[in-house]
C-alpha cells in the first residue's frame, strides 16, 4: 500500500490552531511568575498547595496522638510528647490550616472572578500577605518541631507565661505574624468587594459564597487585633516578666481568656462561615434549583459575624468569671444558634424537590449538613451553664468542636476543592473516587469523633495522655476511625494529582452552574475575562422546573 | 515667589476602570486598616481599664510619678504636626508640590520632635527608678507589686504607640522623598490624603493614651 | 499666616480651627490633670477627650466627606471597642 492510500484510508486531521490567549496558568511558566505573581488565581494556588502541606502535618499530629491514646497508660509516648504532639496539633491546625483555608485558597481564586473583576484591589498586599503567611508557619513550625511547645494552642496563662519551659515566645512571635497575614488578606476582600464589582453586579446579586466571605473578612479585622495585642501582652511577660496575667503578681488570667476569646470565639465562625458560603454554592448547583430565601441566607451571615462578638463568655464558664457575665453569656450564645438554623433549613430547603444529581461535591455538602447540625446542637448543651458545669473541660467539647471544625470546615474545603477544581485546573478527576472518598469522610468522621461525645459525658477529661482504662473501648473505636478519615483525605489527593496529567478536559461549565465564574474558560485566562462582563442576571438563575406531567 | 499649581491626578492602574475606583480604594483600605489598628490599641486601654479596677491605688501611685508635663507637651506637638499634615493634604490638592513637601518635612520634623522628648522621658523614668522590667535595677514602688503591671503597660502603651509614629515619620519623609519629582501630584496625588489619615490616627491615639496613663489615674 | 503660600490660605482655616480647638481642649484638660480640684473630675476629662476625638474624626480625617461605606468602617472601630469593653466590664463589676 502505498503512503498515499495510507493517508487516504486513516486521514491525518492536523490539530487546529485557535488563536486564544493562553490561560493563567500557562502565561508564564517560570518559576518567578510564580513567586512574584500578582495574579489572585496564582496566589490562591500557592495558598492551596501551602494549606494542603500544613494541613497533612497537623493530620500526623492528629494520627500520633490517636495512636497514643490506643492505650490508657500513655506507655507508647512520654507525657512531654504527647503534650508537644496535640499542641503542634492545635496551633498548626488552627491557624495555619482552619483560618486561612478556604479564604485565602478559594477566595483569592473566586472573588474577582465571581464579581466580574480583574483582580482583587491590592494585588501586591495580596503577594505579600502570603510570603507572611509562609514565614510566619515555617517559622512557627520549626519552633513547634525543633523546641516543642506544650501549652496547647490556647496558651493559656500563667503556665505559658512563667511555668512551660518549651518554646513558647518564638511560637507566639509565629501566631503574631500570622495574624498579619489573615489581615492583610481581609482588607483586601472587604475592599474588593465593596469596590470592584463589575457594572450591574448588585448586592443582592452577588453569590451567596461572597456574602459570607465577606462576613467572614470583617470578622477577621475586627477580631485579630485583639488577639495580636494578647499575644504581645503574652510575650512581655514571657520575656520581661511583666505578669499582667499572673495571679501571683496582682494580675489576673481570666483577663487573658476574656481577651484570647475575644478572638478566638469569632475564628468559629472564621472557619464555619465559608464553609456556608461553599454549601450555598454546591447545594444550588446539584439541586439545579434557585437558593431558597436568598437573603436571608444572606443576611444571616451578617448576623453571624455580629453575633459572634457577644459570646465569648461560655469558654469561661467555670474559670472564675462573675456569676453575672456568666449568665449573660450564656444567654447571648443561645441567639447566634438562630442564624446558623436558618442557613441549613434553607439549604435543606432548597435541596427538596431539586433535580438533584449525587455527585461528589453534593455528596460533601449533604455530610457537611449532618454534621454542622450534630455539631451545632451539642454547642446548645455547652452553652446551658448547668450541662456545661458536667461536660466542660472533657472529650465532649472535644468532639463537639471538631464536628463544627473539621466537620464543617474540612467537608466544606474539600467539597470546595471538588467543585471548583475543573475550573482552577480545566482538568475533570474520578467521579467514581470522589464519591467513595466523599463517603468515607463521612463514615469515618463520625467513627472518630462520636464516640468522643460519650467519652467526654461519661467523664473522660480532655489534654491527658492517660485515662482511666474503662474508657479504652471506645478510645480504640476512635482511633480506628482516624485511619479511615486518613484514607478518605489521601485518596483525593492521589485522583486529584492524578488528573492533572490525565484527567479529561473540563469545558467552560461542566457542573452547568451558574456564577460568573462558570462563564469564562477553565482555566480562565489572566485578567479572567476575554470581555469585561457586565451583569443583568439573578444569582442562581437555574431555569424553573417544567410542570410535572406536563 | 507664587509657585504654579501643577495638574493633580492619579495614575489608574491595570486591576481599576477608573481613578475615582482606585481612589476610592485606596481611602476605603487605609479606613479599614485603621478600623483594625484602633482595636489594637484598645486591648491595651482594657487592660489599663481593669488595672484600674482591680487596683486603684497602685495605679495612682504610678500615675503620679508619670512626666505628665512631658506626656501632654507631647500632645499639643502632635496635635501641631496634625495641623501641618492638613495643609500638607490642601497643597497637594491645590498642586502645589513645593509647599506640600515643606509640610511634609514640618510634620516629620514634629514628629521627630515628640521621639526626642519620649525618649527624654524613657531617660528620666530611668533615672528615678521607674522601670521595673529591668532585672537587677532597684524599682521605686517596689513595696507596691500590683504597681509594676501598670507601669509595664506603660512602657508597652508608648512604645507601640512610639512605633506606629515612627513608622508614620519613614512614610511621611518617603512621601517627600517622592514628592519632590516634577509629576508626582499629577500620578499620585491621593497617597498624600492616605498617608495623611495614617497620621492624624496617630495623633487620636495619643490624645487616648495620654488621658488614659497620665490624665484620669491622677 | 507665616509660611503659608496665599493660594492655600483659604484652604488652611479649617486645619487651623481644628488645632486651635484641640490646643485649647487639651490646656482645659491638662489644668484640671494638674489642680485635680474634684474626685469627679475624670467625667469632665473623658467628656473633654470624646470631643477631641470626634473634632479630629469629623475634621482632619474628613470623615463625612467620604462615602457611607468609608464612614460606616469608621464607626464599626469604635462599636466593636465598645463591645469588647462593655462585656468584658460585666465581668469585672460584678465580681
């Protein structure tokens, strides 16, 4: 046969050439396009991938301290580890991972592009807020694995101040800067978003996912300062004795804990509120269905990041406040519940009678509702000054903020990260694996942590490296479910990876969502969109179902 | 010799429509920033607050051996350099380049000003025994522990209230460094108006801690 | 006005009276500091101190000038101060 017949017979088509800009991540391809980028969509990538790093050190953390709680003796680590090992655990996961996930990766990527802007305002603050954010960790980290630090992540005082002989100054000059960081990124969305929305982009047309970052942000600018104040108050008495929260000395702890709690009750909500903001997302999407009570999904948000300010009290229930703050507290704790019911009610609401399709990202959100709601309801237990007077202080307040953090950060992240990543990469991962790894979170979560909930009613107190050998049982429960929540984080990172390299290729919109995000190309090209978009569509526009048997 | 005005404007950049968007960005930025700074500065005054609450006297023993003459001179110079920010504002908006710059350095200069005499106090807080932090120094109100809190505050009040100014000295002579090309009101006119917001915080801080530490505990 | 240009004279009287108002309330203030005449006298000095504050927000700092966004950030500073203030201060006065 001759070449020509060849040729005739299986007819080379020559690949066509279309003349389009290249996308953000093929612009450049050097590695000081990278570190020198200003670009949101690159720095929310640089954030991903130094999330996920700090995020699988804090998961080994977590697995040492599972293994040593295998056995009530503590005879697999020394005390000193152990304490060493769940502080590692705390500080990197709460400040390092929890706070700045999904801002600072999926708010970066997605707030310009969902309100029609090129960029965020300050794009050079942006860089500069994560080259801080990656000096404060690796700083923090090497303190933390180099000295030790055992106080727990709240250093609390006066052990921190004059009793720990660990590391505790450098960790706080790390947890300091860190909060430079969140800041930075803050102001950044909270001007971007007042400021920069493209023509016609209203308010109450923005997506559901910008309302609660944006309330997210102010609670970060106006909570953090304080904590950076404790903290240098904190590092004045560790370096010149100044004792303000030493009790020996005239000064008083429990205004430490006023103030760190000022903080750090808000950073519930730093963590819970985009994962709200993702669930809106995802819910809408795979219901196909217009959110139901848009605005007071909305305003909720608002009303959460007010109400997060007025509650900080019931940390402290049982440390020497007044009787009379104590029940103001209390009181005021009960009101933020109201806000949190309406966002699920409305999700569950608008998840009824959609046409929903069970893929991997829906598969999140539905386990990030069973578990925000098991989690929400037992913070209604802790705020009840007479139960919290038997619970406080045990397994049961462990296993109840993990369902509130892991359950509704963690899901809501990697929900995020499923949904949104044919967009950032323009690649399509393993429906198949996703589903499997959506469901073993779920399962393997609440292996881990509900037996928690028994523990610490029956009376097993939290930060101890040893137990009373009747609680073994569901201690090994515990720990075995750890390792199938390790399985369900490390699949998606190997189909994730994998699809990279060999995943089919996602076209514009292949969820058919709805957003401004889903209208220009995966990935987008540089400046996001070929045409400055310009707005005259409701959020969630999904078209209205045809009547039934019509 | 009358100066000319020069055009005044902003140079838009890339990620902005217009001048207005990223004027009004950056005017939004600095007041959010400074929403942050104030709660900053107000963990402190709580702690001040409950000291006092907790332990009048000592806190009165402390205020009373506080420069207090020195700490409101310090107040009436920033209150002065606030002034010469203002018109440092006004001739940038009017384009008179070389009259913003003289103000510029006026403002640096008050600022440096109210430095000197801080650090006049720091000496004579010294000198009488006043810094209880100091591992082998004798402290005057040693008799008092509940004193060394407040005290201690006291040096951590003014110095990061002493930071936060000389932050605002190295901006405010940068801003004259790169004022003085022929232009420059014509590009960035508003970083004068920003910086400017910057400075008279400070000033409003000072007029807190003064009252706070010197005024209220005598 | 020595060292003014005139072209900025007109511009300059409202950064005048604010200084002048500030001057003359900070001596108001420092007098009473230093006679102390009454054990009451902190109402009349924090009053004192509030109107500084609110002359430089309103005057130096322009604050009205700006759009609501700008102002509403200004204010949400100090409402979040009196938050922190006034729930840590349940505690402390009812000890």
């Amino acid at each position: 046969m001759s070449p020509s017949d060849l040729a005739l017979r299986d007819p080379v088509v020559p690949e066509a050439t279309i003349a389009r800009q290249p996308d953000y991540l093929h612009a450049k391809q050097t590695l000081s396009s990278w570190f020198f980028t200003t670009d949101h969509k690159r720095i929310g990538i640089l954030y991903l991938v130094s999330i996920t790093f700090f995020f699988i050190l804090g998961a080994i953390a977590a697995g040492l301290i599972r293994l040593s709680l295998l056995v009530p003796n503590g005879s697999i680590f020394s005390n000193d580890f152990y304490d060493k090992m769940f502080t590692l655990h705390g500080v990197i996961m709460v400040w390092f991972f929890l706070i700045p996930s999904i801002p600072n990766t999926f708010g970066n990527f997605l707030i310009p592009l969902m309100i029609g802007a090129k960029d965020v305002a300050f794009p050079r603050l942006n860089l500069m807020s994560w080259y801080l954010y990656m000096v404060a960790a690796l700083f923090t980290l090497i303190c933390v694995v180099l000295g030790g630090v055992d106080t727990g992540w709240t250093f609390y005082t006066p052990y921190s101040t004059f009793y720990s002989n660990s590391w505790v100054l450098p960790a706080l000059i790390g947890v300091v800067l860190i909060g430079f960081s969140s800041i930075m990124t803050a102001v950044n969305f909270v001007v971007t978003v007042h400021t920069m929305r493209a023509p016609g982009m209203t308010w109450f047309r923005m997506p559901l996912f910008i309302w609660s970052l944006y309330a997210t942000s102010l609670i970060i600018l106006l909570a953090t300062p304080v904590l950076t104040i404790t903290l240098v108050l904190l590092i004045a008495s560790r370096a010149f004795g100044f004792a303000v929260f030493d009790p020996a000395n005239g000064g008083d702890p429990v205004l430490y804990q006023h103030m760190f709690w000022f903080y750090s009750h808000p950073a519930v909500y730093i963590m819970v509120l985009p994962g709200m903001g993702v669930m809106s997302e995802l819910v809408t999407a795979f219901a196909s269905k217009r959110v139901f009570g848009y605005r007071f999904i909305a305003y909720s948000s608002m009303a959460i990041a007010a109400l997060s300010f007025f509650v900080w009290g019931h940390h402290m229930f049982y440390n020497g406040m007044s009787e009379s703050a104590s029940l103001t507290f209390s009181i005021l704790s009960f009101t933020i519940a109201v806000p949190s019911a309406v966002k699920v009610y409305n999700w569950t609401a608008t998840i009824h009678k959609g046409e929903v399709r069970l893929d991997t990202p829906l598969l999140y959100a539905m386990g990030w509702i069973g578990l925000f709601v098991v989690g929400g309801l037992t913070g209604l237990f802790l705020a009840s000054l007479a139960i919290d007077g038997h619970v406080h202080d045990t397994y049961f307040v462990v296993a109840h903020f993990h369902y509130i953090m892991v359950g509704a950060t963690v899901e809501a992240f990697l929900g995020a990260l499923h949904f949104w990543w044919p967009k950032m990469t323009g690649r399509l991962y393993s429906e198949a694996w996703g589903r499997v790894s959506a469901f073993l979170t779920f399962i393997g979560f609440n292996v881990t942590f509900f037996p928690q909930f028994i523990l610490g009613y029956l009376g097993m107190p939290r930060r101890y490296n040893t137990y009373d050998p009747q609680f073994q049982v569901l201690n090994v429960v515990s720990s075995a479910g750890a390792t199938i929540l390790a399985a369900a984080y490390i699949f998606p990172m190997i189909y994730l990876i994998y699809s990279l390299f060999y995943g089919e290729r996602a076209g514009p919109n292949p969820w058919d969502a709805r957003g401004l995000e889903w209208t220009t190309t995966s990935p987008p090209p540089p400046h996001n969109f070929e045409t400055p978009p310009i707005v005259d569509f409701d959020p969630y526009d999904y078209p209205s179902r045809a009547p039934e048997g019509g | 010799m009358a100066e000319h005005a020069a055009t005044v404007g902003v140079e838009v950049e890339e990620q902005f429509f217009s001048a207005e968007q990223q004027r009004h960005v950056a005017t939004l930025g600095m007041w959010v920033f400074l929403a942050t700074e104030l709660l900053l500065f107000s963990g402190m005054f709580l702690v001040a607050l409950v000291l006092r609450v907790l332990h009048p006297a000592s806190v009165t023993a402390v205020a009373l051996h506080l420069k207090f003459w020195i700490g409101a001179t310090n107040a009436a110079v920033l209150i002065v350099s606030s002034f010469t920010m203002s018109l440092a504002i006004e001739a940038s908006k009017a384009g008179l380049r070389r009259a913003m710059l003289r103000f510029l350095v006026a403002t640096a200069a008050l600022g440096v000003l109210f430095l000197c005499l801080k650090a006049y106090e720091y000496y004579r807080d010294w000198a009488e025994h006043m810094m209880p932090f100091l591992p082998g120094r004798p402290y005057v109100l040693d008799g008092d522990p509940a004193s060394r809190l407040f005290t201690n505050l006291y040096f951590i009040i003014t110095g990061l209230h002493g930071l936060h100014l000389t932050v605002g000295i190295c901006l405010v002579l940068g801003m004259a460094f790169f004022g003085r090309r022929a232009g420059f009101l014509s590009r960035h006119q508003n970083r004068v108006e920003v910086l400017g917001l910057y400075w008279h915080f400070i000033d409003l801080i000072w007029l807190i801690v003064f009252p706070t530490l010197y005024l209220l505990n005598r | 006005m020595i060292g003014i240009p005139p072209a900025l004279r007109a511009r300059a009287r409202t950064p005048l009276l604010v200084m002048v108002a500030c001057l003359l309330l900070l001596s108001t203030n420092i007098l009473l500091g230093a006679l102390d005449p009454h054990g009451l006298i902190w109402i009349v000095e924090v009053v004192i101190t509030v109107t500084m504050i609110v002359i430089i927000l309103l005057f130096s700092m322009e604050i009205l000038e700006q759009p609501g966004i700008t102002r509403l950030f200004g204010g949400l500073g100090f409402f979040w101060v009196a938050i922190l203030f006034s729930l840590t201060l349940v505690d402390y006065l009812n000890r």
